[in-house]
C-alpha cells in the first residue's frame, strides 16, 4: 500500500494548484457575487486539458489517472465551488457516459469537442418530481421512423444553460419502470425543441447554472441514443458512481479552503493579548479540521484506486462522498466559529465556503440515500 504521490500525480497538483492560485482565488469572490458562468476560466482550463482529465489523449482528454483527476478537482473546488462543480457535472457526468457508453462514431463527434473543453457538458436526470426517486422520472421519449420525438422537463441541471452537449435520460417505455429508461445525446443548439427555463438562485455554488429544461417535441436522431433501449437506469447508476468520487473532491477542496483560511485567522486575531490559535479550544478545532480533512482524502483515494482496479467501489465512492461531503460542511462550520462575529459577514470567504459545502450533502445522492446504498452493500458482502 502507496500512500504517497507518484511524480506525475504531484506534477498535476502542483500545476493546477498554481493555475487556482492565480487565476482562481482572485475572482472567487467575484464569481460568488456575480454568479455568473466563468466562460473565460473554463476557457483558460480547457487550454490546460483541465476540461477533460480522465479521458484518452485520442478523444482530446488530457489522459489521467482517477487519482490525478480528483486531485486535480480538488484544487479547482479550494480556489471555487462553483467552478468545482461545473468541472464534475461537464467531466465526470456528461463526459464519462459518452466515454462509457458512447459508441466510436458518438465518442469521436461528440465526446472530443467536451474533453477538449470545446464544449461544455451537462448531464439532465433530475426532474421536479423525481430526485432521489430517478424511475418517477415523467420525461418520454417516443420512436419516430429513424427520431426520437421528447417531451417532459428537467430540474437542477448544473450547466443546463450554458451546455453544447446534454446527457439526457427519459423514458421509451413508461411501463417497464427503471427498465424503461434510455439515454440519449442532445444538442441544445441544433435541436428545436430545447428550452431553458430559467436557472435557481442559490444559497452557493454560484458561477455553475443550474438550470431548469423544457422538451416540446424535441427531435433527436436515433444515432443520437447510448447503448440501447433500455439502458438509461443502469448508465446513470454508473455515472453517478465514478461521480461521486470527484463530489468528494470537491468536499475536499472547499474543507482545505475553509481550514487554511481559518488557521490563518487563527494565528493573526489576538483575544486577551494572545492568538486565539493559541487557547486550547481554537487549536483543537484546528486538529479536529485537519483529521477529518485527511481521512476524507483516504476515502476518496480509496475509491479511486478499486475503480481503477476495476474492482466494485460502488461503497467506497458513496462512502468517500458521504463522508467528505460532511466533513466538509463541519469544517466550514468551524471555520466560521473561528471567525467569530467576521465569520458571519461577506468580509470573509469563511460563510462561502460553508454555502458551498452545503451541495455536497445534496447531489449526486443525498447523504440518506447514500447511506441507504452503503448499507446494501455491507448487507450483500
Ligand atoms: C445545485 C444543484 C445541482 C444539481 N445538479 C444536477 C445535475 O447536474 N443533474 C441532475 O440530474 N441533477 C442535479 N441535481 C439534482 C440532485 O441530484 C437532486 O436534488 C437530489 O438527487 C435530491 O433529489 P430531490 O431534490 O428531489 O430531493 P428528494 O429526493 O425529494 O429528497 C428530499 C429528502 O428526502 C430524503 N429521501 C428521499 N428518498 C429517500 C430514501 N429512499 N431514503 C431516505 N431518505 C430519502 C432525501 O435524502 C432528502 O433529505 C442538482 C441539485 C442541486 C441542488
């Protein structure tokens, strides 16, 4: 057992934590107010191949390990959130089901242009009546000749608004349950019949759209469904597998920003003429912060490493993300306590930060869910 980096593992890290460094920590707190979709960023990530990590040079991704690409997710969440998550819904989503499931003509037309960060990827299953209950999903997709004509909605699709290229999941047999689901690929741009609603305001994660869809009589071919009828359940329960791995990333990343900030502070604010780092209380937090941080990266490293193997991580990666999605949630917590009262305002990035964890606890399978699916598998080893 390796707990240490290998060289181009640190290579990575060192090279996107430098890019988050100065071009990302500057303008978060912009991004955050603005809350507006960071084009020239993910421009200048997708110059990095940023934009596609763990995808074959040959399909326009940068060819990295799972290790290398949460890693590299994790520093992209230290400096934003919100970019954070435009990153793994475009790349670990979008771009993985047409890795895994896209055939050779799919993956060259449409996979390339979202590796290289040409286009950006979304992946819509959520609707306003299905969340955690995918099978309730009411979006249809009916058989034209050689088209599929779709109708229905979707709700919370993080770069819905902004998407080249939407993953998108309705049902071809309304009656067949999780059975009669399918995936299709669909461009917003050259398919009538795309609408976007609006996107949410947000207590956080802001800069990533989340955008509410409308179908009416969207036209796709039929080159344009993954795998075959029927298929659509199973390539989201995967999807969502290999995504949660990099949603404990982000847990990661947002916990090591909150923890950095708050140390910081710690060691500069003076209560009775001393750092307040220095009373017991402040400095345990601080152990406590780091601990939890270090054991959520075990975790996800965990569940990265059995993917590679190609060994079952479907209890290691919720896990990973149960577990980093809390930690980081209690370490922006007690980042804002050390902060005291200036925890509590805008002048610090301390309340960003726990706003931002918050969705960790919330996508890609809520924390209960999560546990639903860890005890199923402990019940089944
Ligand atoms: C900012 C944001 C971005 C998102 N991005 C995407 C995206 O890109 N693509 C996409 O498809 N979706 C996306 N989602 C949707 C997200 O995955 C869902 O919100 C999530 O799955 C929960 O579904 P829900 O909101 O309908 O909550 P519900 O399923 O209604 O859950 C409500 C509560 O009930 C609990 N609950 C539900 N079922 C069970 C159960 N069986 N056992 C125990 N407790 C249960 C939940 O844990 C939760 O506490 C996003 C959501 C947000 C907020």
């Amino acid at each position: 057992m390796d707990f240490g980096l290998s060289a181009e593992q640190q290579q990575i890290r060192d090279m996107v934590s430098e890019f988050v460094d100065e071009e990302v920590v500057p303008v978060a707190e912009e991004i955050d107010h603005e809350d507006e979709f960071p084009a020239d960023l993910v421009s200048e990530m997708a110059d990095l191949g940023l934009m596609g990590m763990p995808f074959p040079e040959e399909y326009g991704g940068a060819g990295l390990d799972y290790h290398s690409y949460a890693i590299g997710l994790e520093e992209i969440a230290r400096g934003s959130g919100g970019l954070g998550t435009i990153v793994a819904a475009h790349t670990s989503l979008a771009g993985n089901m047409l890795y895994e499931f896209g055939d050779e003509s799919q993956k060259e037309e449409y996979l390339t242009p979202v590796a290289a960060g040409e286009d950006i990827g979304a992946f819509a299953l959520s609707e306003a009546g299905a969340g955690s209950d995918v099978p309730a999903m009411e979006t249809v997709a009916e058989r034209d000749g050689d088209e599929y004509v779709i109708n229905g909605g979707k709700l919370w699709i993080s770069n819905g608004s902004v998407a080249d290229t939407v993953t998108l999941f309705a049902k071809t047999d309304p009656d067949a349950g999780n059975k009669g689901i399918s995936s299709f690929i669909v461009r917003p741009e050259e398919d009538d019949g795309f609408i976007v609603e609006g996107t949410e305001d947000k207590l956080g994660d802001k800069g990533c759209p989340t955008a509410e869809l409308r179908f009416d009589d969207l036209r796709v071919p039929d080159s344009r469904l993954l795998g075959e009828e029927g298929d659509g359940f199973v390539h989201a329960l995967k999807t969502l597998n290999g995504g949660r791995i990099t949603i404990a990333a982000r847990g990661v990343g947002i916990a090591r920003a909150a923890f950095e900030e708050a140390r910081d502070y710690a060691g500069e604010r003076e209560q009775f003429g001393q750092p307040i780092g220095e009373f017991q209380s402040i400095k345990h937090k601080l152990a406590d912060m780091d601990t939890k941080i270090q054991a959520a990266k075990m975790l996800m490293h965990k569940a990265a490493d059995k993917k590679i193997r190609g060994e079952n991580y479907i209890k290691d990666a919720a896990q990973a993300k149960l577990y980093a999605s809390e930690v980081s949630r209690e370490v922006a917590n007690e980042g804002i306590q050390i902060h005291g009262g200036y925890g509590y305002t805008k002048d610090f990035a301390a309340q960003r930060f726990y706003r931002d964890a918050k969705l960790n606890e919330i996508y890609e399978g809520t924390s209960e869910v999560l546990r639903n699916t860890i005890g199923d598998q402990l019940l089944e080893e």
